[in-house]
C-alpha cells in the first residue's frame, strides 16, 4: 500500500507539473535536511512505520540527522529492543556514556549506541564472546525467535561454556546471555530494517517537498473508511493545506490537488457512490465538458449508472452545491 501511495504521488506531481519528469526515489539524497527536520517535529501521518503516536514521541527526543537513525529506530521500536531506546538516545545526545556489557562487545555496538539492535549483533557477539561459528550463532538466533525452554537451556550452557574458554565468568557470560536473550526474540535482522527504513524515508521526502500531492495519495488508500479519512483530514488542515469538498465537475474518483496548497476529496470516498458511476461520470466530463446544473448531470449520465440512491449520496455531500440543489 506504501509502494503504491509513492506511485500516486510521484505521477500526481508530474500530471500537475510540479515536476517536469517523474521523480526516481531510488535516486534521492540521504542526507536532505527538510526530512529530517519533518522527522524531528513528529509530524509522520502517513509515513510507513513512523506514523503511531509512540513512534512520534521517541522521534521527537531522538532528532534523527541521519538515514542510519531512521534504521536503527524501526529495529528498535520492537518488544525488547524499545526498553533500551531512551538509552540509545542519550549516548546519542551525550547525557550518557555509552557502556558495553561486556569489553568485547564494544566493537560490534559502539555503532548503535552500546544498545543491541539488529540479529547480526547477536550472532556476532556469540561468536567473539563463546566461539561459536557463524552457523552455530544462527541457531542461537533461531532458538531465541522461537523461544522454547529446551533448546534455551542447551544455548545457555553452550554460550557459558564457551565463554568460560575465553576466561569470561560464569555469572558475566550469563548476564550477556540474559541480555541477549530479552532482545533477540522481537530483533530484526539489519537488512530488513534498511529495506523498511528506505521506504519510510521516500515517504518522508515526498511528503516535506510535495505535502498536497503526499497526502492526496495517502488520503486515496483509505477509501472506505471514513473515521480515517476524516482523522487524516484535520492533519493535512493542520500542516495548513485546504481540502476542498468533493464536486462533479473537479473531483475524481480518488483524491487530487487542484496546486500546491489545495487538496480535492476524491468521489470515491463518498458512500452509495460506486466506481462505475464515477468513471463515466468524469470520462463524459472530461469528453464533454462541465455540467452546468442537476438536470444536464442527469440527461448525460447513462440510466444503468445512475440511480436515487447515488445521487442522493452525491447531493449530501456537497459535490453537486452550485447547482441549486439543497442538502
């Protein structure tokens, strides 16, 4: 549904020529400052990922300047993972120094803070701690996923052990093993969080430099339901964009922006309005002309797409108001 808002956006720009060719978000810079600041006032309706209100708290305090910050914040707002994110944030900001369960691992998590987020993490650790090789450190990865108490307790003992050969304690190599472990069930594996993070950025980036064309997309996906609509709604008129009424002779079956400030409601969202009706509806428009009152709507419509219903559901929502018709 992501991949698909982006689409609309990206042809919605070019169909309106605020872009004199398609935008390749495939292409854009990581380092645009205008995403960032939109990330760091929480303002993420509609952004893959970023969009609960839990999210826009921790991306408040987090003030992420970098792509890595986006990645590492998905891989951390998980069961597990999210107990460290006001850790991760303050190394980040420097109230705290950063810390390592143990000196060994400082190489694998001085990237993230000292924090574990990503499964890699944990695979590694157990080889550089226990000695296990890159296939035993998977199935320790897959043993915590899957959390059965046998194959836990075969892992710990294998871990500790292993650690022990290094001259780690027992009691140390079981802290680690315990920390690891309340992580390690909910992780991502790092790639994943890349993947998901790429995404969330070009939503970003679609929505700080093009927000009508953005959020007309996004609007367009909820059609059905009208409780989000209406939520999304009062976002976008408060990012200070208009959302005109929907109207016979400018609306479409989805949302659409009339120019950079001024968003159209979409046909589509109107109950008792089908999507036949609308396709004629704006093909005889388009190939005709605008209608000039109720009566001219009526006598262009074909009979089979028309019906009291419809045109009841089209009156009450304000899309024929012009016409001398009354709610």
């Amino acid at each position: 549904s992501n991949l698909t808002v982006i689409d609309k956006t990206v042809k919605l720009i070019f169909a309106k020529g605020l872009s004199d060719k398609l935008i390749d978000v495939d292409t854009l810079p990581l380092d645009d400052k205008a995403v960032y600041k939109l990330l760091q006032r929480g303002e993420t309706t509609g952004i893959f990922q970023l969009e609960s209100e839990g999210m826009r708290g921790y991306l408040k305090k987090l003030k992420a300047n970098s792509f890595d910050d986006i990645v590492d914040m998905l891989a951390l707002y998980r069961p597990g993972a999210m107990d460290y994110i006001d850790n991760y944030i303050d190394v980040k900001h420097g109230r705290k120094e950063i810390e390592y369960p143990h000196p060994l691992l400082e190489e694998i998590l001085k990237p993230t803070n000292g924090v574990f987020v990503y499964q890699e993490q944990v695979m590694k650790s157990a080889q550089v701690m226990a000695g296990y090789s890159l296939g035993g450190a998977d199935l320790l990865r897959r043993a915590m996923g899957k959390k059965k108490a046998d194959e836990m307790a075969m892992q710990r003992s294998v871990f500790v052990n292993g650690c022990k050969e290094k001259n780690i304690s027992s009691k140390k190599a079981n802290d680690v093993f315990d920390y690891i472990d309340k992580f390690a069930g909910y992780g991502f594996n790092k790639s994943h969080s890349v993947a998901y993070a790429y995404i969330s950025y070009q939503t970003v980036w679609l929505k700080a430099h093009y927000p009508a064309a953005f959020m007309a997309s996004v609007l367009s996906g909820m059609m059905g339901d009208t409780d989000r609509i209406a939520f999304t709604v009062k976002e976008v008129q408060a990012m200070g964009l208009t959302v005109d009424g929907p109207s016979i002779n400018e609306s479409y079956h989805g949302f659409s922006i009339r120019d950079e400030k001024i968003i159209t409601y979409g046909l589509g969202a109107i109950k008792g309005v089908g999507e036949a009706l609308i396709e004629v509806l704006v093909a005889e428009r388009e190939a005709n002309g605008d209608y000039q009152d109720l009566f001219d709507f009526c006598s262009r419509i074909e009979r089979r797409s028309l019906n009291k219903r419809a045109v009841e559901a089209l009156i009450y929502s304000g899309a024929l108001d012009g016409f001398g018709v009354n709610r």
